[in-house]
C-alpha cells in the first residue's frame, strides 16, 4: 500500500456540517485534540504522544485547506511533542518532573522576541510564496502556538495565557475556512485552557510568608 492510498480514507469526507465536508482526519483529530489538552491541564506525561498523533492528524487537514503555515505547524509540534515528553520526564532537579512555574522576565522577552520574529517572516512568505487568503492570521496563530507548546514543555503557567490567545483567533479562523468541526474544537480547548490555566495555577508552589523585620 502506498501512502497515498493509505492517507485517501482518512481525508475523504465522512459528513458534513453546515455544508461543509469533514474527514475522518479532522473527526479524529477533534477527539484527540480534547484528550491531549485535558491531560495537559492534569499534568499528565501521556499527552505528549497523544499530542503528536494529533498533530499529524490536522497537519493533514491544514494542508488539504490551504493553512500552510498550521500545516507546517505540526512537523515542529512533533519534535516539540517529543521534547515535552523527555523535558516532563526528566527536565527537574535530578532528572526529576519538573514543577509548575512561572514565567521569569528574561523568558517572556526571549518568547515575545520569537514571537514577534516568527510571525513576521511567516506573514512575509505566506503573503509572498503561497496562495493563502489569510497569511497574516495563519502565521500570527502559529507564532502563538510555538510559544505555547513550548513554554508547556517547560512548565510555564503563563503559556495557558498564550493558548487563549490563539484559540481567540483560531475559533473565527478555521469557521472561515470550513472546518466547522475544527473550530467548535478549538471553543472546547478554549474552556479547557481556562480550566488548565486554574488548575497550574494550584499547582504553583507556595510563596514563602514574609518575615517582619
């Protein structure tokens, strides 16, 4: 079998919704997508593999829409999945899990920095080399996400915030493009991101009292 044949059931359409076809792709990646987010918002190590066969999955639907930049997306999803799972496992003190923390200055400029950078240059080939309608809300949304997943791999409570912010977007942007299915996902990884965002939170260690003089 070849790839090809392999990939086709996954991308025809099972339904639609409002008219729009959904494939079993995009269906497969709505319930994986819950599943990841919801262990992620627990703290749970099994999100990471979860997350990279979700990513794949919508890796494919993006590029069948013409969301370049969230197809490309997903490859570094992949590596960052595999990151997060090792980073989870051993990135504490003594190859231990990490803790939940918050996010030190110097980090939030290296991520606004990167930020900013990842989605001008995307923004700029989008707009140049592709047939996108949307490039600068495709690579504003994939500039976002890298800085979530990433400060996700390193525990950061702030990348909650982060998350919220793109799926702010992302909800209007994938019912624009058709994927109902996709976007009434991202309001369900919305509700969960608060939810997650709450239960980090929780998780913050202790500030210690301080001491009267």
């Amino acid at each position: 079998m070849t790839l090809a044949e392999f990939l086709d059931p996954l991308l025809q359409p099972v339904f639609t919704i409002a008219g729009a076809p959904t494939s079993r792709a995009e269906l497969l990646g709505f319930a994986t997508g819950i599943l990841t987010v919801w262990l992620v918002a627990r703290q749970n190590i099994w999100n990471w593999p979860i997350g990279v066969v979700n990513v794949i999955l919508l890796g494919l639907v993006f590029l069948a829409v013409g969301l370049y930049a969230d197809a490309a997306l997903q490859v570094v999803y992949v590596a960052l999945g595999l990151y997060g799972w090792w980073q989870w496992r051993y990135g504490g003190e003594g190859r231990t899990a990490p803790a939940v923390r918050p996010t030190g200055r110097a980090e939030w400029a290296a991520l606004a920095g990167c930020g900013a950078a990842t989605a001008t240059a995307l923004t700029f080939a989008l707009a140049t080399w592709t047939d996108s309608t949307v490039p600068f809300w495709d690579a504003l949304t994939t500039a976002l996400s890298l800085m979530a997943t990433y400060g996700q791999t390193r525990k950061l409570v702030e990348s909650w915030w982060l998350w919220i912010a793109a799926d702010l977007i992302y909800i209007p942007l994938y019912a624009y493009k058709g994927l109902y299915l996709t976007s009434a996902l991202y309001v369900v990884f919305l509700a969960l991101c608060v939810s997650g965002l709450l239960a980090w939170r929780r998780a913050l260690p202790a500030r210690p009292a301080a001491v009267a003089a």
